[in-house]
C-alpha cells in the first residue's frame, strides 16, 4: 500500500504517456488516410484570377443560375430546387493531357459545410453559347465520335451544373475543383472560389 501512494503520479504519468503513444499515431493514420479519400486542404482563389494547379492554371469565368426547377428535375427532396451553372477555363502546362484533366471534379460547398457533386444534367436545361460547352474540364464532344481537347498554352472552357435548394444563395457558395486527393501535393489539396464576386458569364 506505501509503496503504491508514493509512487502514484508516476503511475498515473506512466498511464497517460503510454495512451499518447498509441493514440498519436493511430490519430495521424486516420488524418493521413483521410486526406487521401477526400479533398482537405482548400485554396482559396479570387474570383477571374488565375491559379495554378495539377499542371494546368485554373480560373472561374462567371455563374448563372435559373430558379423553379421543382417539376422539371424529379426527384429532388426538396419542395424547390434551382439550377446552378459555373463557367470555369484551364489553360493546361506543356505536356498536360485533356484526358489529365478530365479527372477532375466539381463541388459546391457553403460555410455549413454542405456539399453538391456536379450533375450531368441535360444540356436543354441551358441557353446560348453554354450549350455547346462541355462538363469535363478538359475535353468535350465535337461531333460524332471526335473530341476536341484542351490546348497546351491555350484557354479551354467549360461548365458544372448543380442542383440545389432554392433557399440556398449563390453568394453564400463557393466553386471547388477537386483532384484525387491521392494524387495532389499535398495530399487532398483543391481550389475553392467563391461565387460572391463573380459574374455572369458569358
């Protein structure tokens, strides 16, 4: 029993340091896998400014959005949903691919930390000179089987569409241009803009 009093906040220490030293690591496996399932570590770019990443340089053009889409895209578990459209251009680096840069992926996000994937939805759904743009961010159809595909040195435009409800403001939502995060340095890192400031489009 003396022997157990006296040496009682050793014990306790020896407890505590030994827990660190499990629960450290086994704390940082889990950020590191993480980080490799899923984009981590936002870039915030100005909207119209160029930013570079996974060999190209990346920029946000403009938004549009068209509301009262309830009866026209089924489905949605929402009474009202609206459609958000936004324009994006890459110019990729030398020896950058469009099928490279296809691998990308659109997000919405907002302060809440809710998320939209980007959805390929009917290009009827679209106006003007959007229609002849494509969702990938570095190819798109030319007719028939052709593709046309980004340009090194050259800027290539294109578009991700987004349901969302339509209590939700444009300006409270900010554009992301995701990569797999295995493949970014660092791990999980993407581009985020926010639509706050950006305009029309063309």
């Amino acid at each position: 029993g003396e022997w157990w009093r006296r040496n009682r906040l050793w014990l306790v220490g020896a407890v505590v340091l030994g827990a660190l030293a499990f629960w450290l690591p086994y704390r940082d496996a889990v950020r590191e896998f993480r980080d490799k399932r899923e984009p981590s570590h936002p870039q915030d770019v100005a909207a119209g400014t160029w930013q570079a990443y996974e060999g190209a340089r990346w920029r946000l053009v403009g938004v549009r959005r068209q509301d009262g889409l309830a009866e026209t895209f089924a489905g949605y578990p929402h009474d009202a949903s609206s459609l958000v459209v936004v324009a994006y251009e890459v110019i990729p680096d030398p020896g950058t691919s469009g099928d490279t840069l296809d691998r990308c992926r659109g997000r919405l996000s907002d302060a809440s930390g809710r998320v939209w994937q980007a959805d390929g939805m009917p290009r009827a759904s679209l106006s003007g000179p959007l229609r002849k743009l494509g969702t990938s961010c570095g190819s798109r159809a030319a007719g028939g089987l052709d593709r046309e595909q980004a340009q090194p040195g050259q800027a290539f435009r294109f578009y991700h569409l987004y349901q969302v409800p339509s209590s939700v403001q444009t300006e409270s939502l900010r554009g992301e241009i995701t990569f797999p995060p295995m493949t970014t340095t660092p791990p999980g890192r993407y581009l985020r803009f926010a639509l706050d400031r950006a305009g029309a489009g063309d």
